[in-house]
C-alpha cells in the first residue's frame, strides 16, 4: 500500500474470495506491491486484538472482511489513532493509513465483485457547504483592537492627573493653598473643572477624528452616543482619581499606582469580552459589584457600539434607540447604553464623595484628619463647636496628654511681654492697634500606639509649645528666630489652623484660630511663607533688600543704610552685588533671614519657650559678646610694612583690658564687653588722637552679629534643659584631662585644680557651634584661666571625680558670662 509499508493484519482467511481481494490489495499498491511478509492473516477480530495486545507498535491498523452473501462483501478498519512522530515529522494516522486502507480495500471489492481488474476508482475533497462571504469584506482593524486603544487613551489622563494630585501634596502646595484660605471644596472643583475641560475636548477630537478616518465605529453609531460614553468613563476616573491619591503621599507611588489600575483595567476588558457578568448565568448582585469599577462600563460599552457595527449593513445604534437592546434574544438583554449611561453617572458621583470623605479622613501631610463620623457632627455644619480634628492614623491609639507646664521667664522683656498679655486678656480689653494676640498658646504632640503587624510602637508625648504669652502690633514685621525644635514652626502652625492647639487661644483680629468659622476668616487675611527660600536669581542680595524695604514701605532715605547694616549682620556685604541665583544654600538662607528682619521687632523661641523679645539692636546688646571694633593699618609704600601692632594691643590692654580675637597684617579685631561701655568714649577719643602714633587708617565700632545672638540664646536653652535632664558631652583639655559637662555651658571649672595661690582653680570657655542638623556641639576651647573670686557657679554635679585613677571628671558650671 505504501512506499514503505508496515506490517497489515487481515481477518476473515476463511473466505476464498477474500483472499483473492487481499492478494489485490497487495499487487495493486501504488509504487511498489506489498511483501507477503508484511501481511498476516487471522480467523478474526479477536485474534486480531490479542496480537495487537502482544506485539504492541509492530502494526499501524487491520482490515477485517466479512462476506454476507454472493453480492455484498463488507470491511472494516482499525487504526492507531495517536499521532507519531517519524525522522523528525509528525505522521497523521488518518492520512497515513486510514484512508489509504479504506481506498485500497474498496477499490478491490468493487473490481472483484463487477468482475473488471482495470475499474478505474478515484476520490478527492471537498469544503462544507456555508454561507457566501463578499470578497470586499475585511475585517475591521478597528474591531480588533480598538478596544485597548481607547481604553489606553481614556486613561492616560487618569495617570497623569493621580501623578499630579500626589505631587502637590508631597509637596504640601495643597496644604499652603489650605492656610491661603482655599475650601476643600474650592480645591476639588478647581480640579474637576479643569480636568472636565480637557475631558471634554479630548473626547471630542477622539470621535472626530475617529469620524475623519471613515471608521464604521464611529461613522454609523450616533455622535452623541459615542462621544458621552468617552466623556462618562473619563470623569469617572477623575473622581476615583480624587479618590485614590488620599491614600498616596508620593508621586512615584502614585505613576505605580496609575498602571497598575489600568493593567486591572486591561485584564477586566478581556474577561468581558465573553459577556460577563452581564448575563443570565451570572445575578445580580455580581453585575452591580462589577459595574462599580468604572472601566468595567466602559468596555461594556464599547462592546455593544463594536457589535452593533460588525455586520455589513448594520445601522449602528441611533440616540433615540440607546435604551433599545441590540441583541435579536430579549429574554438576554442585560444592557443597553442607556443604562451605561446611568450607571457611569451613579458611579461618579460614588467616588467624588468618597474621595471628599478619605480626605477628611486620613491624616494630611501634618498629621491632622477629622473624626471618622465628622459629618454627623453638628459643628461640622455650624463651626460653632470649635475646629475639632484630630492627629496620627486612623489606626494610632493616643495615650494620655500630661497638663501643659508652665514656667516664669528669667527675661525681664518676655516678663513685662507676659503680664500686659495675660492683664489685657483677664480685662478683656480689645486693643485696634493690636493684630495678633498670642493667650498661653500650648502644644503637645500626645505619645501614640501603633499597632503593626506583628509589633507594637509606642512614643512618649512631647511639648512643642509651652504656654506663649505675647502681642504683635499692626503694621509691624514680627520675626520670630530659634534653633531646630524651638518650637516656631508649630507655633505657625498652629496660628494659621495647620495643626490644632492643644491649650491657650490666639485672636487674629479678634477671630479665635479654634473656631473653624474664625479660621474661615483669618486664612482670608493671613499668608504664610514656607520654610525654603523664595528669592529671584537675577536679582542681587542688595536688590532683594531694596525691593522688599520699599514694599514694606520704609522711607527712601533710610533704605540704603539699612540694607547695608542688614549685609553685614548677616555676614553678605562682600556678595551685596552677585545675583542671589549664584548663592549657596547657606548664603540663601541668610538673605532670606535679612529680608525678614526688615524694619521690626525680633522674638526667638528655644525648647518650646519664649526666651527674648525686641529689636535688633535691643537682642545684639544684651546677648552679643559685645561691641566689635576694627582696626585698619596704613601700609608703607616703600617696602609694604605697615607699623608694629604691639604698641595698640598694649593700648587695648591697659585701658579695656582686652585682647585681640583676630590679627592680620592689615588689621586687627577686638570685642569690648558690655561693661567697659562707659569708658568708650574717652578709649576712642584718645585713639583717634593717636591714630598716626599707632599707624592706624581706619577705626569701626559696631555691636555682635544676630547671628551670634541667636547661637547664644540657643546655648543657653540647650544649658538650661541639660542642666534639667542631666545630658552631658565630653570635652578633651589639651592636658589630656576629660570633662563631662552639661550641653551649652560656656565657662566650666576643672575639678583637681585647686590650689594654695587658686583656691578655686582653673576653669576654660568652651566654644560651641550647631551643626547640619541644628544640634549643638564643641568646637573648641580657650587657655586654662584662673576662675575669679568674685563669680558663683551656676552648675555643681553631685560627683566630681568618676573613678579613682581615671583621668575624667565632671565639671562646673561657672557664670563668668554674666560679667561680659
């Protein structure tokens, strides 16, 4: 039978003209006949199936004859089905031997039975019959595919926008819009307006063009139809947009999140491209809970306008048949785009609220949320009840809150500040000239339990703000100055309604900040500038000075002097010129600190407390070091000498009793206490007398720093809570002794130094420094000095000597300080 036959087994050799027919067969086989030893012969089936059972493999079929009478012969044939695999191709048993059995044993039959061995027998294939199909159809790419293109377009906008939610709030602009006096509400419907415009338009062009490039999609179904399912799914997804970036605080969180909805979104539209859930095998409550995903809808949608244009000579779906099912089987007519329609405005509206509902919430980027069932509140309405919200996670467990301490300040301004705030409040007077009235404002961070997964975090209350007692006048520029955790963003915080006060009150304007109506009408009147700077590049550090003097409406005379007095204190003069763009982060932050200096009255806050108030020139003369002079040389111009320096150092000496804190070739520095002030004017007069005796080409006399203010008084804070709490440094003499001393003390007494001639030994001044992170730290130390007679010790530590032949000791505050 074949080129290369295997083994055949024949069944019914009882019959002789079966076996003429067989003979036939293998005679009779195309290309070459069949050997005898590829055939053998059995009674019948039976034997046939015990050898196939006993020589598996060795035989691809059998033929089995039976013969009924004179004219009719019957066969059958039995085949191995399983496909096999041949010189590396794969045999189908159908073709292989099948259907050349079937041929060969019929054409012998009938040869055998007409009585002619030449009968000539063909057969062939042929297609089932169908239904004709024009030759011009094509199916649409459109149909294909169109469905994940217009779900990738709608949605592009969606990921853009959630990217651009959460950048704002990393970025707290929404919070500073927040304190600017912007409603929630003014905020969200900002973004849906401006969102609701580009979803307009963007889904206006899809459909033109759509409509441009002859789609039948687009061309047969009804431009209405089209373009408001576009318009639906796509304000869907700015309200789940809203809703999704409560819970995002990153913007690279969010762009993950963004894809992620949408490959959910693509892997939906493929489940329903079978018809689910919107059919009878599936209820009802299935359909709804699929149905509340907006994309769902959408691809539903989609669905139905594709189907209503695949067949030639459709009409598409028409406005006025958008409620009629397209389905020719009512009985199974689930949707139409009517209730798509309905359905994607349902769901709209559901996540707006939602979204309204998870901001209020979940805490913002201060902390701050409101209560889970806030809106059944009746101060939620009326604000009548005060600002009520909350801080931490919904999932955070407060602890208690201790009452708020209250200390008396040393400092005799911050006293008198005090008690004309707390007489005023107690009379109930009303002051016009007085904008912002500070009454005990406290603020405690309460300690907190959080419960993880498999743990449990617990933090202590901390007192950000202790008890704040102060006025500041209109018209006036109020800079409020301190160290890292002195309190003074939270005390802005709390004045501009970002975090809620925990005691006292503050009136702006005679609105209470705890009043969520007074809050209303303070953030309409109020501004806040945040912690970085806002500078111009182009301009310089004078111009910024300029600019702002003259908007804060100081008078043109006195602008320069100003800004040039406000350069040096900040250590700026010698870049006064170069534009501010060209600045380091440091050089930056001291422009920014002159230009809120501008004109006014100064404050700075230390460990939660009020520790100085008043001008500039005020703080520099009671907590500088002193007055600072600067003493130029003329330069010979024969040989570039100038005078010898001693004979105007032994001047200082003897009079001021001074020594200079830098001497260079050209000029020497000195800072002259406090106390010597009295004897000033007589020291320069005789100076000036003898300018030419000491060589000298220029004398400058000015006060300290601010800068030097605000590092004393951030000592002395730091002094004054280690001195509390016991927190200690080691300071390294070059001796090689090691002091423990408390954090911020200046001058510290050497325990073991006591002797006949120095009864109260020696003592060192310890220069301190802050470092990156606001902390401060020992940046090194003078001579060993004798500790004077006259002075008491502010610090004593209950044990001096640590151990017995260890070279480290604790020290003794000594307030020497208080004789500069």
């Amino acid at each position: 039978m074949l080129g290369h036959p295997r083994r055949q087994n024949i069944s019914g050799n009882q019959s002789r003209r079966v076996s003429d027919i067989v003979s036939a067969i293998m005679a009779n086989n195309p290309g070459r006949p069949i050997p005898t030893n590829k055939v053998k012969s059995f009674k019948g089936p039976e034997e046939v199936d015990a050898w196939f059972t006993s020589h598996p493999l060795h035989a691809p079929g059998a033929l089995h004859f039976t013969e009924r009478n004179a004219t009719v012969i019957s066969y059958g044939v039995q085949t191995n089905s399983s496909l096999a695999t041949k010189r590396g191709r794969t045999e189908d048993p159908t073709f292989k031997f099948l259907v050349p059995l079937q041929i060969a044993a019929e054409r012998e039959i009938a040869r055998f039975l007409i009585g002619d061995p030449k009968f000539g027998w063909s057969f062939g294939f042929k297609e089932f019959a169908q239904p004709a199909v024009a030759k011009d159809i094509t199916i649409s790419p459109l149909n294909l595919m169109g469905p994940v293109f217009f779900l990738a377009f709608s949605m592009f906008g969606f990921v853009l926008q959630l990217g651009s939610l959460a950048t704002e709030k990393e970025l707290k602009l929404r919070q500073a819009m927040t304190v600017m006096g912007v409603y929630d509400t003014a905020y969200l419907l900002s973004w849906l307006i401006w969102e609701g415009i580009l979803t307009f338009v963007s889904s206006l062009f899809l459909v033109l063009f759509g409509m441009m490039f002859q789609f039948d999609f687009f061309l047969k179904n009804s431009f209405f139809v089209v373009f408001l399912l576009f318009l639906l799914f796509q304000f869907n997804m700015i309200s789940l947009a809203f809703m999704l970036s409560s819970f995002i605080s990153k913007s690279s969180s969010a762009t993950t999140v963004g894809f992620l909805v949408f490959l959910i979104s693509f892997i939906t539209q493929t489940v329903a491209t079978s018809g689910f859930p919107y059919s009878s095998t599936h209820s009802l409550s299935r359909r709804v809970i699929w149905s509340f995903f907006p994309p769902n809808t959408f691809s539903a949608g989609l669905q139905l306008l594709i189907e209503a244009t695949s067949v030639p000579g459709s009409p598409g779906i028409s406005w006025s048949k958008r409620d009629v099912c397209s389905k020719m089987d009512d009985t199974t007519c689930f949707l139409t785009m009517n209730k798509i329609y309905i359905w994607l405005v349902g769901t709209f509206f559901f996540w707006f609220v939602l979204a309204i509902y998870f901001e209020n919430i979940i805490p913002n980027a201060s902390g701050v949320r409101k209560k889970i069932f806030y809106f059944l509140k009746p101060s939620y309405r009326t604000g009548k009840e005060g600002n009520k919200v909350e801080e931490g996670s919904i999932c955070s467990c407060f602890g208690s809150v201790p009452p708020v301490e209250h200390l008396t300040s040393d400092d005799q301004d911050v006293l008198e500040e005090e008690t004309l705030v707390k007489k005023q409040a107690m009379d109930g007077t009303v002051d016009p000239n007085i904008a912002v009235q500070i009454h005990g404002l406290a603020k405690m961070y309460p300690g907190t339990t959080k419960l993880g997964c498999c743990k449990c975090t617990k933090t202590s209350p901390f007192h950000a703000v202790k008890g704040l007692w102060m006025n500041i006048a209109k018209d006036q520029l109020f800079c409020l100055l301190g160290p890292n955790g002195a309190g003074k963003t939270t005390t802005i915080s709390c004045l501009t309604g970002i975090n809620p006060v925990t005691g006292g009150d503050a009136l702006i304007y005679g609105d209470s900040i705890r009043s969520s109506v007074g809050m209303s009408n303070i953030r309409k009147m109020i501004g806040v500038c945040p912690q970085f700077d806002i500078l111009w590049d182009a301009l310089s550090s004078e111009e910024h000075l300029h600019l702002f003097a003259s908007i804060k409406g100081l008078p043109p005379a006195s602008i320069k002097p100003i800004a040039e007095k406000l350069l040096a204190d900040v250590k700026l003069t010698g870049a006064a010129k170069i534009r501010a763009g060209s600045y380091s982060g440091g050089m930056k932050r001291r422009l920014s600190v002159a230009i809120a200096l501008i004109g006014d009255r100064i404050g700075i806050m230390a460990k939660g407390r009020l520790r100085c108030i008043g001008t500039s020139i005020r703080l520099k003369s009671r907590f500088g070091t002193g007055f600072i002079t600067t003493v130029s040389f003329l330069e010979n111009k024969k040989d570039g000498s100038g005078t010898s320096p001693e004979p105007l150092k032994r001047f200082f000496k003897k009079h001021l009793k001074v020594e200079p804190i830098e001497e260079k070739k050209a000029f020497m520095t000195f800072v002259i206490p406090h106390d010597k002030e009295k004897l000033l004017a007589g020291f320069f007069e005789e100076l000036q007398y003898r300018e030419s005796e000491f060589g000298i080409s220029d004398i400058q006399l000015g006060l300290a720093t601010l800068e030097e203010v605000f590092l004393n008084i951030a000592r002395r804070a730091e002094l004054e809570s280690a001195t509390a709490e016991g927190t200690v440094v080691t300071l390294e003499l070059e001796s090689g002794i090691l002091v423990e001393i408390p954090v911020g003390a200046r001058f510290v007494g050497i325990p073991g130094t006591e002797n006949a001639e120095n009864p109260r030994g020696m003592m060192v001044e310890v220069y301190w420094q802050q470092d990156g992170s606001g902390s401060m730290c020992i940046s090194g130390h003078s001579p060993e000095m004798c500790i004077p007679q006259n002075v008491s010790v502010l610090y004593e530590p209950p044990s001096q000597v640590l151990g017995r032949g260890q070279r480290r000791v604790r020290g003794s505050v000594i307030a020497y300080e208080s004789s500069d």
